[in-house]
C-alpha cells in the first residue's frame, strides 16, 4: 500500500513541475509589444527596440488614422544593416500587417518615414513572439 501511495505522489509532483514549466514558457515567450509609437506630419522618426530572451519573431503593424501619404518602415540591426522594409501609399484609416519576420534576441531600430506634402497621422507597432504561439 504504501508504495503506491508514493508512486502516486512522485507522479503528481513531477505532473505539477512539467506543468509548471510549461506555463513559464508560455508566459515568456508569449507575444508583446516592444515598441509602439504614434507619428503626425514627420519626415522620419527612429525608435530603438530589443527582442525579449525566447523570442524569434516580430511582426509589424501601421495604422494610419489619419491623411495619407507615401510611407516606409525598416527594421536595421545593431550593425545598420537592414533586416526588413515595406512601403506602401495609404489613405485614411488604413492597417498594414506584416508576416513574422524572423529576428532573433537582439536590438533593433524602426525607422518610419513618410514622403510628400500630405499629412499623415499614423501609430506604428512592433510585436515579438516565441515558442509555441
């Protein structure tokens, strides 16, 4: 008897620890904002970001709220050398989402730039991800 009420308590307690791992992870490398900004009327605005510990994904997103105009983003690592760009011409109220870009843990800078006389009110967001999402 004894026995396997040890039995049953050593499963319990290692059931308990892999579940346990298993949430850390999850919360670690579940996804997030690194960096989020807002733009009105700019020629280029850079923001310097850095990819969480287990994540290897980023994912960019423009929202343009208000204008329109000719705009680039660009990812460049620490060495200046660029990992990701798009551009597109937008109109009012308009999301462009990117894929995943794979990108490991590191730093980072976006840079946005719009071109032409029209303004152009815009919040631009990175989010990172890992594992298993």
């Amino acid at each position: 008897m004894g026995g396997t009420s040890t039995l049953i308590k050593i499963l319990v307690i290692v059931a308990v620890a892999v579940l346990l791992v298993a949430a850390v992870y999850a919360a670690l490398t579940f996804p997030r904002a690194v960096v989020d900004f807002q733009v009105s009327s700019i020629d280029r605005e850079q923001r310097e970001f850095e990819v969480p510990l287990l994540h290897d994904k980023a994912q960019v997103a423009v929202g343009v709220a208000d204008g329109s105009s000719l705009w680039r983003a660009s990812i460049t690592n620490a060495n200046g050398e660029e990992v990701w760009s798009h551009s597109a011409l937008q109109g009012e109220q308009t999301t462009y989402t990117s894929e995943w870009i794979v990108l490991p843990n590191a730093a980072y800078n976006i840079t946005f730039s719009s071109i032409g006389a029209f303004s152009l009110e815009a919040n631009i967001r990175v989010t990172s991800k890992g594992g298993i999402w």
